[in-house]
C-alpha cells in the first residue's frame, strides 16, 4: 500500500509555472503597405501565444500622411510635435540621437528634422531584429512613455486597447504602442502568467490601414522526476527534457525522489534591462521538500543552473527559494542578466539560455499516518 501511495504522489503534481518580465523588447519601425482607406487606424494582430495584453499609444509627431499609388511607405509632410509633447521631452529626445551619433541634429532641430532624421537612420529593424535596451529607439520609448500622456483611441473611453483589435485616432502622424504594464501578471501571481510585454512599436498612421504584429517571444517550463531503474529525466534516449520528460518513478515511502525543472527565457532577451523570472511549483499536499541544513523558516534546498554554471544563492545577483503554506515552492530571480555563479563569475543568458532547478522531495509519512499510524483523513 505504502508503495502505490508513493507512486502515485510522485507522478502527481508533475507541473511547474514560470513568470517573467522585463523593461524593453526589440523595436520596428513598422510602415504599412498601400491602401486606399482613409483612416487613422491601426491593428496590433495577436500573437497566439501570448496572454490578454493590452497596449498604450503614444503620439510623438503629428503629421499629414497620404498613401500614394505604387508607393509601399507612407508618405509624410507638415511634420509637429505632437501636443502634449513638453520642451523637455523634445530636448531630451534630440539629445539622445546626438547621444547616439554626435552631431546628428541641431539643439534646436524642427521636427521635421527630427523625423526625417529618425526615418533615414533608424533601417533594418523588423519584427525579428533583437536590439540591445541600450539602443536608442528603446531610450526613446522610455522618454516618451515617461512624459508623455497616452492617446485615448476615437470613441473609447480609456487608451487600452485589447491585441487584434482595429482602433483609430483622432489624428495622424508618428505613434509608439507600448505595453500596458497594468495588463501583464505580476509575479506569476495571475492566472494567465503568459502575458507577457512584446516590444515598442513606432508606426506611422495615418491614410490606409496598418497592421502590425506582436513582437515577442513566450518562454516554456516543464517538469521531470527522475527514474531510479535508469537514472534518467526523459522517456526516450537522448530525448529532451522540455518535451520528453520523464513523469513517473517508484519510491518507498520517505526516500528522496529527484525533481528537475527546466525553463527557457524568450528570444529577444538582450533587450531586457531587468528580467525577472519565477518558477513556481505545486508539490501535493502530502510530499514535503528536502529544506537547507540548519536553515531557519524551512527554506528549500535546491541547485539552480543556467548552462553549465551553478547560480549563487543570492537575493540580488542570483536567486531566493520559499516553500509557502500551501506547498508552493518558487525560485524568484530579481533579475536573470545579472545572476553569478557560486565563484561569482557573471553568467551570460543569451536567446538559446536554459535555466534549470533541481530539488528532492518525499513521500512523507507523518503528513499520511497519525501517530497511531493510521492514514489521516
């Protein structure tokens, strides 16, 4: 009896969630094609995998914008800061390009200037183009989404519109979509973790419709219990863990049974300043984690990887671990780019980064039989 309560306790529960999140994603600068419409609309299309967000628009420049025939970019003129586009943030903003190449524009460049600037120089970015938090179209979404007050769509009532829906403004020119941070689930505590930010979107509206997509990538997590016949995480030879793990193992009551979580981080991870990353697991009710030595509040023993180098156990360059009253373990890294190793030496988390958690749990005995060693109800 002892050994089928064991089995099944350790293929129970055999699912792990993980959250995320950070400051900037890669950037586009996204033009439509012709269209003979005339509106000021645009369409965020969903990407599939990612949660309920929602976004935010910013307008920087207001503009007259026509699509003219045979033409595939649209065509601007009559170029103004948009209102509610402050001296501050217009000086700002010229002086983050002249950061970024030293004399590009004058201190007191029009905006036409600005934008003419901004349209020739800013090329080769497309909805796959990883750039870095430091490059300059992300500097430039954090001054305007920090000075300035988002445009709220034509007929609604609040400047949050919901992915793979049409909405229209009032007037034409240069917009930033951002997304609205308010949409995204905070530390993995929201039902749909999957929501998750894509990356700023400058776009011109005005004339034919634009459509653009969402630019981000959903990491995946998955869970595996070791096999004691075989020493093994997955099910077939040389399989991988992320699809092939392996689900189910034998155990006697209170031996230690092996557990191995493994997560990926999104594609465009360079364009992350802070990226905070959480997995949090579920152990039945009857299982109970193997905790540190000594450790005071029961703090879970576990060993964290990224690669091939063993991360610190460090609440700022590493990890913390929690076991809550419910039996949810979590491994919450403040921020996975800035994680060391146990000699600390930087580890570099890249697109193709793997972070591993790996931990024992048991079949414990005292939370089954009473001390008459009869089973609890």
């Amino acid at each position: 009896m002892s050994k089928n309560i064991a089995r099944l306790a350790v293929t129970a529960g055999l699912t792990a969630a993980l959250s995320f999140g950070g400051v900037m994603a890669p950037v586009t600068m996204a033009f439509a094609d012709g269209a003979t419409a005339s509106t000021n609309s645009i369409k965020i299309n969903k990407n599939e995998d990612n949660g309920s967000v929602k976004y935010k628009a910013y307008q920087i420049f207001e503009a007259d914008v026509v699509d003219e025939a045979g033409k595939t970019d649209k065509v601007v003129s009559n170029v103004k800061w948009a209102t509610g586009v402050e001296d501050t943030t217009q000086n700002a903003i010229i002086e983050a390009i002249n950061k970024y190449k030293e004399g590009a524009l004058k201190t007191d460049a029009s905006p036409q200037d600005v934008a003419n600037w901004l349209t020739a120089n800013i090329i080769g970015t497309t909805n796959t183009t990883v750039l870095k938090d430091t490059d300059l179209l992300n500097t430039l979404a954090g001054l305007v989404a920090k000075d300035v007050a988002p445009t709220i769509p034509t007929g609604a009532t609040e400047a949050s519109f919901a992915a793979g829906n049409k909405v229209s403004f009032d007037k034409s020119g240069y917009y930033l979509f951002l997304t609205d941070k308010d949409t995204l689930a905070p530390d993995g505590s929201e039902a749909d973790n999957k929501n998750t930010a894509t990356s700023p979107i400058y776009a011109v509206v005005g004339a034919g419709d634009v459509v653009v997509t969402e630019k981000t990538s959903i990491p995946t997590v998955n869970k595996a219990v070791m096999d004691d016949k075989d020493k093994n995480w997955v099910t077939v030879e040389n399989g991988d863990i992320l699809t092939k793990p392996n689900k189910a193992a034998d155990s006697a009551m209170d031996d230690w049974v092996d557990y191995k979580l493994v997560g990926t981080v999104a594609s465009n991870i360079d364009t992350y300043s802070d990226y905070k990353y959480v997995f949090t697991d579920k152990l039945p009710n009857s299982m109970t984690p193997k905790f540190v030595d000594g450790s005071e509040n029961n703090v879970p023993d576990v060993t964290v990887t990224i690669g091939n180098q063993t991360v610190k156990n460090n609440a700022v360059r590493g990890y913390t671990t929690n076991l809550s009253d419910d039996n949810e373990l979590t491994v919450n890294f403040k921020n996975l780019r800035n994680c060391v190793d146990v000699d600390d030496n930087p580890i570099a988390v890249n697109a193709s980064s793997r972070v591993t958690v790996e931990y024992q749990a048991k079949l414990d005995s005292s939370k089954i039989f009473d001390s008459n060693n009869v089973i609890k109800e």
